[in-house]
C-alpha cells in the first residue's frame, strides 16, 4: 500500500454528520409494526451499538522493525554525475520500516480533525497498522528513530484531537437515536388516531385487526396501544402511566391509614393486608380488583382486569433479604404474560432498621438477569425500574417497588 499524508483526505465533522444520516434514514426505513412492536430501549442499544464509532488506539508496546534492501532516485543529487537527470537513476539501499500496531477504525486516519497541521505525517494505512517507511544509500539509525519519533508525535496529537470528536459524537447517539425514534413512533401512532377520529371504516387490509377499546369503568383508564412483537400491529389496551400512578397513590394512601392506627394491623399476615388494599381499588375499578388470581404460571396478590384482559399485577410481600426479593421479582415475573407492562412489588418491613434495606434494594434490581434500566422516582421509598420479560428481550415492563413499614 502506498505511504499517504495522513489526516487530510476528508472532514472529519462531514463524516460524523454522515454516520448520523445513515443513523436517522435506517430508522426511518424500519418498517411501521417492527418500529411499534419493539421495546425502546433494546432497539437504541442496538442502534448505538451500531453506529459508534471506534477511534483509532496506537498499541505502542507493539512496535516493532523491519529492513530490506530497497531502490533509491538519486536523479536529484546534485553530488552525483548523472547524464539525463529528467529520469530516475535508482541505486540500491537500505529501507527500515516501523511498524505501529492500532486498534479501532482505520478510515479515520484519512480524516482531518478540527484542529491540524499544514504539514502532516505520512505512512502507509493497512488494515490494523501504520508503517513509516525511511530509506537510504548511508543510513543513519539515529536519524531515522528520530525522524520515527517526530511523526509518531503528530500522530498521536492528531488521534488525541479525534478521540476527543468522536467522543462527542459517540456520548450523544443514543439521545439522538432515542429522539428519532420516538418521534416517528408518535407519528404513526398520531397516524392511526387520525384514521380513527374520521368516522369512517379503514379500508381493510389483509391481517388488519380492529383496535379494542377498554370500557368505561367508575374511574376512566387512558387507554395506549401495544403489538404482538412477532405479527402486525395489534393494538391491546395498556395501563397508561398516569392511571399507573394512581393505583399506586391508593395503595400508599393505604398505608397511611396503617399508620395511623398500628394496632389494627400489627398481627396482619401478607393475605390480611392485601385485602385492605382490594376494598380500596375495587372502590375505585368496580370489583376489578382481585386478589389470588390465576394468570399465566401462578396466582399473583393484586390484579385488575377489564373485560378479561390484565391491566395491572402486583404482589405483596414481607423482606426477609436480598434472596426473598430476588425470588419474588421471579415470581411476578412468572405471573406476568406478555401483555402485562405495569406491575408493583408492596414490600413491606417489620424490622426496625428500614435505611440498609432501602439501601439494598436499587443493588438488587440492577443484578437481576431481567434487569434494563432505573427510572427516578419521587420518594426514597419507592424504587422503579424497566425490566423485560422472561422469553423475550424486546417486550418490557414497568416494576415499582413501594417498601412500608408495617407495625410490629
């Protein structure tokens, strides 16, 4: 491969700008119902993963030499009697070759960072390696070492300058990947409520399925659409965040009233204080609420179902240690069919250090095989993560776990 000026054939901001194009156009051309039917945050890890880019990383303690005879122009030594001097005269010498092994992209040698130099190295780019080349008729092992040194020295500047750009570019994909994505996603769900809000039939489509509507409850549930992952879109009806939390506030509330009278509830096993919670949901979703039900592997504490279909679960439980919580995480996750999207732990305590037990929690979630990612919750007592189902990465759900501390 020919020696080249190294970081100078091209813009190293026009070829970010371009990896970003690619980013942005291949998420436009994701097709509608995979777009709709994965899970965010699996799809922008992909998508990063993708499209990072590996900054060129000399591997100095690799450096190693190389020598051969090689064939010298001295057409242009003044020094020598040369008849014809308008060709090349080669005489035979001595080429050394150093040879720096890399890791990372080696394209980006070809790119010119924001800040460079008029006079840039040159060395032959292959696939995993930079090779200097220096020749000559006397050679001089002291001028080429330095000479060696003096390029590997604006090498290693220009790669620190690009490091520091594609860092930026690379810290900044997954929100931008986020952003794309979630407003297409939007679009076409906007799409859809438009085609609704007409009044009239879609014209029917070969695997069309119709939208199910949830039905009106004493309390109105905001209703948003879910796929089958592996089929067309599909809409089911999905808890929406904000009637999520209102469940949640019902149960909390309850828990005040624990609090306020201690007595009542000091001898209470985990099915005692459950039903206290369901007279206060089925208050609130008309006997929807219902505790011991079967759904998918198990009987899960607290669920609410309309019209058959799983809005909510939830299991109550008493912390006996990091293994127990494991283990009930396993269970709800058990109970939970790949509909299922919200669900809640109520753990509650009755020993009388609370502080490491909510210090264990957040550790626990992190180190569990199903585990995505922390949300921020409004209370110390409340811990809230993304964990995905058990046969299938791409289909998440939310778990919240309210920790209470129960008289004793």
């Amino acid at each position: 491969m020919a020696r080249i000026a190294l970081f100078s054939d091209y813009e190293l901001s026009e070829g970010l700008k371009n990896q970003e194009r690619k980013l942005i156009d291949e998420i436009g051309g994701i097709h509608p119902n995979s777009l709709l039917n994965a899970g965010i945050d699996v799809l922008v890890q992909q998508l990063e993963t993708k499209y990072l880019i590996e900054p060129p990383e000399l591997l100095e303690d690799q450096i190693h030499v190389d020598q051969n005879e090689a064939a010298i122009d001295v057409s242009r030594d003044p020094f020598r009697i040369i008849i014809d001097r308008s060709e090349p005269h080669y005489i035979t010498g001595t080429q050394v070759s150093f040879i720096v092994p890399f890791k990372g992209e080696a394209v980006l040698f070809r790119y010119q960072p924001r800040s460079y130099s008029l006079s840039p190295p040159f060395a032959e780019v292959n696939a995993n390696e930079l090779v200097f080349k220096y020749s000559g008729l006397n050679p001089d092992p002291e001028k080429f070492k330095n000479d060696f040194q003096r390029e590997l020295g604006q090498v290693k500047d220009y790669l620190r300058t690009i490091a520091d750009q594609v860092g930026e570019f690379n810290a900044s994909l997954k929100q931008k990947a986020e952003i794309k994505i979630e407003k297409r996603r939007q679009k076409l769900l906007q799409d859809q409520r438009l085609v609704a809000s007409l009044g009239y039939p879609l014209k029917k489509r070969e695997g069309l399925v119709t939208t199910y509507v949830v039905p009106n409850i004493k309390r109105k549930i905001t209703t948003l659409v879910l796929p089958d992952s592996s089929k067309p879109y599909v809409p089911e009806p999905v808890l929406d965040i904000k009637e999520y939390e209102h469940i949640l506030s019902v149960i909390k509330n309850m828990v005040l009233v624990m609090e306020r009278s201690p007595k009542a509830f000091e001898k209470m096993h985990e099915e005692d204080l459950r039903q206290h919670f369901l007279v206060q949901l089925n208050g609130q979703y008309e006997s929807q609420a219902t505790g011991e039900t079967f759904n998918f592997e198990g009987k899960t504490d607290i669920l609410i179902r309309v019209n058959g279909k799983n809005i909510f679960i939830a299991e109550c439980k008493f912390w006996h240690g990091e293994e127990s919580f494991k283990e009930a995480i396993n269970q709800l996750l058990g109970y939970a069919s790949w509909r299922d999207s919200k669900t809640a732990i109520i753990l509650f305590n009755r020993n009388k250090n609370l502080t490491p037990i909510l210090a264990k929690i957040p550790e626990t979630l992190k180190s569990h095989p199903n585990f995505v990612k922390i949300l921020s919750t409004p209370s110390e007592t409340c811990f809230r993560c993304i964990l995905h189902h058990r046969d299938d990465k791409d289909r998440e759900l939310i778990l919240s776990i309210l920790v209470f501390e129960v008289p004793k």
